[in-house]
C-alpha cells in the first residue's frame, strides 16, 4: 500500500510521520524549507503534562532537560499577588521550551526512521483524489509526483492543502497582537512564570495592560506585552523602552543587566476550518485551527490532533478503509477546538473591556485573574484538554459500566502499572503503539511477581476476554486508579482516552466496547463513501 503523504514539517506534520512509523506505516513528509529550522528564542511553545509526555515517548529524549518546567506560577494585578501556585510534581508543571528545539528534536529521531522519508525544498501544487489514493506535486529543483493512500495538510496557517480542497477557514484576525523578547536576566524569582495585569508603571506611549514572563533554561526569559488594539508598529526603541522599564518595576525601580537575543511580534488570530476531512485529505494543526490568546497554545492542540489521527490512520491503512473511524477524527478534534475557541471568544471580551457590566460584578479582579491563569496552566474551560464524550466511537449501553475519576472520553491518569513482561511502567508509556490497553485495578499486586497473579483469580477469564477483542490489545495491571474500586477493568484506547470503565471482568461488554473505540464493523460501501466524500464541496 502506498505512502501516507504528510505535508509540512513542523511540530504537529513531524509528529504524524513518527507516530504513524511507530505503528509501521510508511509516511512521506513534504518540507517546503530546506530541511532544518532556524533558531528563535522568542517563538516558544507551552506544553502541557500529555503533549509534553507525547512527545518525550516518541523522541526517546527527555525534553524537560532542553526546556524549563515551571517551579511555580504567579499571577499580579498592579502591586497585588492574586495568586501563587507551587508545582510540587514537576511531571504536573507546564515545560516552556523553544520551538525549534522541539523540531530538532523530532527530526534526530525521524533520521533513523526507515519508514520516513523527509523531502526537503518541496512545495506542494497540486493535489489529485482517486478512490484508490492520492496524487500530489510538488515544486522544487525537480518537479516531482508523489503517490500516496492519504494525505495530511500540517502546512500551517496558509496551508496549501485546505486551500486546494477548496475548504473554508473562518474565524477572526488578530484577535490580539503581543510584543515579544527574549532576553538574559535575572527576575527576582528564578524558575516562576509571571502574569503581570496593570502594571503599577506607565510605558513610553500606550500603556502596558498586560505582560507575561515565561522562564527558559539559562537563565533566558520570554517577555510578552499586551498590545493595545491597531496595527501600530513595535519600533525596537520602543521595545527596549518597555524592556528596561519592566525590568526596573519588578526590581524595585533598578534595570538589571540583560542580554537582548530575540524579538518578535505574535499575532493571535481564532479561526476553525469548517471540515477537517476531504475524502482521503485530512487538515491538522494550524491548517485546520487557530487559537493562541489567553494562555491557550495551538501547538498543544495541533500535537493533539496528530495523536488522535496517527493511530486512526494506521488501523485504516493496515486492515482497510474505515469510513466512521476516519470521521470521528474530524468529529472529536474539531469539537474539543471549537469548544476552547468559544469558551476564549467569551471571556475576552470581559477580560480586556472597560466598565460595562463587569465593573458592578463583585469579586470581578479575582476571577479574572483565575481565568486567565487557568489558560496558562493548562486548566479549567481555556486550557484543559478536551473531551470525547461525545464521540462517534464512544460505548454505549453497557451494563457493567462503573464510574471513575475520569470521565468517559477523558485522558487518563498516568498511574503506575505492571506491563505484560513484569516490569513497572507508567501507564502513558504504554500509549501510540496502535493497541488498545486494558488495564485492571488489582490492589496489592505490586508486592508479588507477575507470575504469581497471572493465573489466579479473575486473570484468566480476562486474559482469555482481552484475547479475544476484535484489536491487539495489551493487559495491564495498576494498584491502584483514582476513584476505581479494586477489580475494575479500564478500556483504554490507543492515544490515551478513556473508553470505559467496567465493574469486573465482563467478556461481553469489553468486546462490544472495542468494537465501539474502533468505528464498529467496517462497512462494504466505505469505498464508495470515501469516492463520494472527496467530490463534495466546502461546507
């Protein structure tokens, strides 16, 4: 079977090809560039505990140790701490790292993956569908023709391939508009990421409503300010200005000595294309989405999607065309970024207007502020990841279902288990091999040796159900799971989303429950569906 054909190769495009080689398929990244990334401390990404450990699991690198996970957070309106958060985990932190560091780092390992190949200098032109796979040309020192199963637009804001599917991509530009430096220093707490609201100081020109610090290793900071809405120009005298004067206000009226290394201006805009599927042709990442105000990172979404895809594609591309599991790609991801999208066009405009009602609202500061900082950390409606409950693939009607701490649909918790050769692992490292993984909560197996409890109570009956699914599937055992009762058995499906959650071994149900997490039987007509989806027109 032919290539699955990615086409860009930042984060999310580079993500996809060693996701989908770690499942043995064979991809083709289509890189417009030359191949390697230039250097910019001032274009940084966020990422949250799962992307971060996503990406650690397919690197075989400990990112932590190239970026800063935040030893604390603190939020300040004029000379008011509004609020401090500790990271006692560290695993729990948000890692700061700079973008071409992430690249980096995917390409060192995608340079010894034999299923990937990386062509470099190629622009994408032209795209063809047939029933039976995908077309596509490129630009370069030689034109070329490249034949694939599928193809991935991963190409980014502009992205050629949404434009040639002739898909709409609407929404709102420059949402918000942050000056951007890079500089060395020393803040006053080393380590602690700073929201900083109406700074008691007043800048050259328009005030600064609005600046964040993120710390990065070395002792380099990322500095954001808040640009007042327009398109005037951030001159580098101003710049410096805002610098020294910032610097001086955090350190009691003394600028410190600095290094400026980068600078940068980033323009949030919010836009959601209206499919992220064309037949064979499917958008991820920036292509297919864009949201970046009020602490929410597109990166962290776009990593996402590939997650969700890479294991997807796989299935289809090892047992055949799979209509309903192909589309719940677009369903589930395009619903968990729209909900964020509209949960940031709510708030914004309570965050960042003047008077109005919010002025007679109590306690209007504070939550504000836990708004915000809830955005940068990852958490509540504008930073925590979404959900699938409502997903085409979730189970229903099971008898046997029991509640836990994670919702249905939800990542699961990273706990510790014992895999399937005795070792003790945490249950993410588990994730993106293409198997499902059903784990059972077994309190007090940690202190026998896995032979001993294979073949004792309820193991066997459920090492005979887990054998039987309709998909590889991987048992493994956990002490313990926050909020499950002991003999409870979890569904989890390849990218780390809860299927179901089970009270005991029930055969019957955890069949029916895969075959759900899998789109259900695959139909006969799934190649005329697939013919008939890539002729329609935008939507």
């Amino acid at each position: 079977m032919d290539p699955v054909i990615v086409v860009g190769a930042g984060p999310v495009g580079l993500t996809l090809a060693l996701a989908l080689a770690r499942q043995e398929v064979p991809t083709v990244v289509l890189d417009e560039g030359p191949g390697k990334d230039e250097p910019r401390l001032a274009r940084t990404v966020v990422l949250r505990e799962d992307t971060a450990a996503l990406l650690e699991r397919l690197t075989g690198q400990p990112l932590a140790a190239a970026g800063m996970r935040w030893a604390g957070w603190r939020s300040m309106r004029r000379k008011q701490v509004m609020r401090e958060i500790t990271f006692d985990d560290a695993r729990s932190a948000p890692l700061h790292i700079a973008q071409h560091v992430v690249t980096g780092a995917l390409r060192t390992a995608l340079a010894g993956e034999r299923l990937v190949r990386i062509a470099a200098d190629s622009r994408l032109d032209t795209v063809e569908q047939e029933p039976s796979g995908v077309t596509a040309h490129t630009r370069g020192p030689r034109g070329t023709w490249w034949r694939g199963s599928y193809l991935v637009g991963c190409d980014g804001p502009r992205s050629t391939v949404r434009k040639l599917s002739d898909i709409r991509f609407p929404g709102r530009t420059a949402v918000e508009r942050h000056a951007v430096a890079a500089l060395r220093t020393e803040l006053p707490r080393p380590g602690e990421a700073l929201l900083h609201r109406m700074p008691p100081w007043r800048t050259s020109g328009p005030p600064a409503g609005e600046i964040t610090a993120r710390p990065l290793p070395d002792g380099v900071w990322r500095l954001d300010w808040l640009l007042p809405p327009g398109k005037d120009l951030v001159t580098p005298e101003l710049l410096v200005t805002r610098i020294r004067e910032t610097l001086a206000g955090w350190n009691d009226g003394t600028t410190p000595p600095y290094e400026l290394l980068d600078t940068g201006v980033h323009t949030v805009h919010h836009r959601l294309a209206r499919r992220w599927r064309s037949g064979r042709v499917l958008l991820a990442g920036d292509a297919a989405h864009l949201l970046g105000t009020l602490g929410t990172q597109g990166l962290d979404e776009g990593l996402r999607d590939a997650d969700n895809l890479a294991w997807k594609l796989a299935r289809v591309w090892h047992h055949g065309p799979h209509e309903a599991l192909l589309d719940s790609y677009q369903t589930e991801r395009r619903a968990a970024v729209a909900a964020r999208l509209r949960a940031a066009d709510q708030v914004l405009p309570l965050l960042r207007g003047g008077g109005g009602l919010r002025a007679y609202v109590p306690g209007t500061a504070r939550g504000h502020d836990a708004l915000l900082s809830d955005g940068h950390l990852g958490r509540g409606p504008l930073g925590e990841p979404g959900t699938y409950a409502d997903s085409p693939l979730a189970a229903r009607h099971l008898e046997a279902e029991v509640p836990v701490d994670t919702p249905v649909g939800a990542p699961v918790s990273d706990v510790r288990v014992t895999a399937e050769d005795g070792s003790f692992v945490q249950l993410r490292e588990r994730l993106g091999r293409g198997a499902l993984l059903v784990v059972l909560i077994a309190p007090g197996t940690g202190v026998w040796e896995r032979k001993h409890w294979m073949t004792a109570g309820v193991m066997p009956r459920l090492a005979a159900a887990v054998t039987a699914l309709p998909h590889p599937a991987e048992l493994l055992v956990a002490e313990e799971y926050p909020g499950a009762a002991a003999h409870t058995v979890l569904l989890v499906r390849p990218d780390g989303h809860l299927v179901t959650a089970l009270g005991g071994v029930r055969p019957a149900d955890l069949y029916a429950a895969a075959e759900a997490a899998l789109g259900g039987p695959a139909k006969a007509e799934a190649t005329a569906g697939t013919e008939a989806t890539a002729g329609s027109g935008a939507g």
